[in-house]
C-alpha cells in the first residue's frame, strides 16, 4: 500500500493527521519532506536573492521611495510605449 498524509512532529514522534489502515506494530518506510513555513518560499529564487543583494552592497546609497516617486514625477514618457516599442523589436 502506498498513501501520502500529512504528519505533525510532536515530542520525538510523528503523529499522521488522519487515520492510517495499519495493524499496531506494522513496519512501514517513510519519505519525509518538511513543508516550509511560507508556502511561498518554495518558490523564492534563493540564488537571484543573494546575487542581487551582493550587488546591492557595492552600490552606494539606495534611494528610498519617495526619492524614486520623485525622480519618476519628472518622467513624462509614455512607458507603455516603450514597453510596446520593445516587443514589436524582439
């Protein structure tokens, strides 16, 4: 019989969220595969993050965001445009 279920880990032992059709003593092999805390950590480019924030370290001061709403306050172009402009180049 194979079955997926999920477990807790509670004082030493795994304790199956639902019934299991096991006689007492019954000798089973187990996969265990720990589920992370946020369900989206799984999909956190982990490599992506450490590149990003080495490169962040060797730029100087970064602006905060009301610097960069300001900087983008003067930008009167058209960013769909370019956007557009761009694909119709690929």
């Amino acid at each position: 019989m194979t079955r997926q279920t999920d477990a807790v880990y509670e004082n030493g032992l795994l304790r199956p969220l639902q019934p299991l059709p096991l006689r007492e003593s019954e000798r089973v092999h187990l996969t265990v595969t720990s589920d992370p805390l946020d369900p989206l950590d799984e999909l956190l480019d982990r490599e992506f993050s450490e590149t990003a924030a080495r490169e962040l370290a060797c730029v100087g001061q970064i602006p905060t965001l009301a610097e960069v709403q300001k900087m983008l306050a003067h930008d009167k172009s058209s960013w769909a445009d370019t956007i557009i402009a761009e694909r119709r180049d690929r």
